[in-house]
C-alpha cells in the first residue's frame, strides 16, 4: 500500500472514530479538563464538581505486581482520584479488576509515613460498550455496606458502571451516552463534546494528528511483531545448544533478553 493509499484510509477510520474507541477518546480528553468536567458532573450527579487537572493513557507502576494504564486520570477539586475506563469488551470491565485499579489509586496516592486518615475519595469509573452487570440499569453505584445495619462503610472507594448500551435521549447519562456512539459530531446532544470530535475529524491540524496516531500504532505493532519473532529465533537457537551470546549477537536480542529466555528454559 502507498503513502496516498495508507493516507487516505487512516482519513476513513477517522471518519469512523468514536468517544468508545480508545484512542480517539484518549485524544479527545487529554488535558481537556472541560470535557472531563461535564461527564464527571453526569456520571456522578455532581454538578458542582470541578477538575484540577486530566491526563490520559497514565501508568501506575507496582513493582510488586501488575502495571495498569489508567485511560483517563483525574483530581478534583479536593484532591480525590478519579479514573475512567472505557471498555468495548466486557472481559476488560472484570469486577475484580475494578477493585485492583481501586487498590492502586490508593497505593499510588499516600506518601511514606502519611496517616491513612490522609487518603482522599477515588472513584473507578467503567463506561462499557454493553451491560456487563445484567440488571438493565443505565448506571450501577458500587459501594461498601455493613451488612448487620445496611448503613454505608464510607471508606472512600467508590466503584461506578456505566451501561453505555443505555441511550435514554430522555436523561442526561442517556444523552451522553448516545455521544460516545456517534461518529458524526452533528449527531452529538452536548456541542462542547461535538466540538473536540470536529477538530479531530474534519480540522486538517487535527487530522494530521490523528494520522500520526495511527502511524505510531502501526509502527509499535511492527515492532513488537519483529521482537515475537526474534525472541522465537532465540528460542530454537537455546534449544540448539547455542551459547547465549551467540544468540544474542544473531537474533538481535539483548543479552539480558536473552538470559531470561535461557533462565524460563531451564525453570
């Protein structure tokens, strides 16, 4: 495929995107605190909530454990973590990974020594493609209770389901729901919305960005795909008997790399 073949069907997949899809929702609300404020104040009926900052795509790194990428990250005004997931695949919205992401807002959040008194409210938000909790709901609140009273824990997590398959034009969460499906901004209920899509499907600075988006995606999955390949090379080449600097010196592979292969052979 040519430059003007690959250039004109990136422009097609971006005439396609939605708020649902991962990347254009992450070019969409990165540092876009406003945005971010109007589906925060929907999702959590807070209308007074304000944002202090949003990014997207953060890592939180465990060392102990498994990273997690946090699809959208943000504070308000008190300080109290937020993060929204958007999740087309009912497997990526497990419950016990919501409570996993819970669990690292927190590590994440309290200094050495600091008091646990200190931890501040987090709020683990999945906006989902279908209704992966079964109830017909259009939002399901998840929050800790004593069983023997009924009264709330009140520890401050608070882990929210978004039914995304949900598109009541005659509530707000419906409306903005019916947003993140749309793949013609004039079709979008709130313009603030329909104005960031805009820029990025139809301004040419916008396009442009987007484009090198998707280049970036196509040359990441080259690389990984070379490095699949070079680490099945390593493997044959250890069962061989060959020495692991031989290995790495012809597969291309550290030779870090490759003495965790050789260590994974012999475990």
């Amino acid at each position: 495929m040519n430059y003007e073949q690959q250039h004109e069907e990136d422009l097609q997949r971006i005439r396609g995107f939605r708020l649902i899809d991962d990347d254009f929702m992450n070019a969409c609300f990165d540092n876009n605190i406003e945005d971010t404020e109007l589906i925060l104040r929907i999702i959590l009926n807070r209308p007074d909530i304000s944002v202090k900052s949003v990014r997207t795509q953060q890592v939180l790194k465990n060392l102990q454990g498994r990273d997690i990428w946090l699809d959208i990250d943000a504070k308000d005004q008190d300080d109290n973590e937020i993060d929204v997931e958007i999740q087309r695949s009912d497997k990526g919205a497990d419950r016990k990974r919501a409570r996993y992401h819970s669990s690292m807002l927190d590590a994440h959040s309290l200094q050495p020594k600091e008091d646990f008194s200190a931890l501040r409210d987090n709020y683990v938000i999945f906006i989902t493609e279908n209704d992966v909790i079964g109830k017909s709901k259009p939002l399901y609140r998840i929050e800790r209770r004593i069983e023997e009273t009924g009264e709330l824990f009140n520890d401050g997590e608070h882990i929210i389901y978004v039914n995304g398959a949900d598109r009541d034009g005659s509530t707000e969460l419906g409306k903005l729901m019916h947003d993140f499906f749309c793949t013609d901004p004039d079709d979008m209920n709130y313009q603030q919305l329909a104005k960031k899509a805009r820029y990025f499907k139809e301004n040419e600075e916008g396009r442009a960005a987007m484009c090198k988006v998707l280049e970036d995606m196509r040359n990441e999955a080259a690389t990984a795909a070379a490095e699949l390949k070079s680490i099945e090379i390593a493997q044959r080449m250890l069962a061989g008997g060959i020495t692991v600097e031989k290995v790495a010196e012809y597969s291309g592979l550290t030779l870090e790399k490759v003495q965790e292969l050789a260590q994974q052979r012999s475990a």
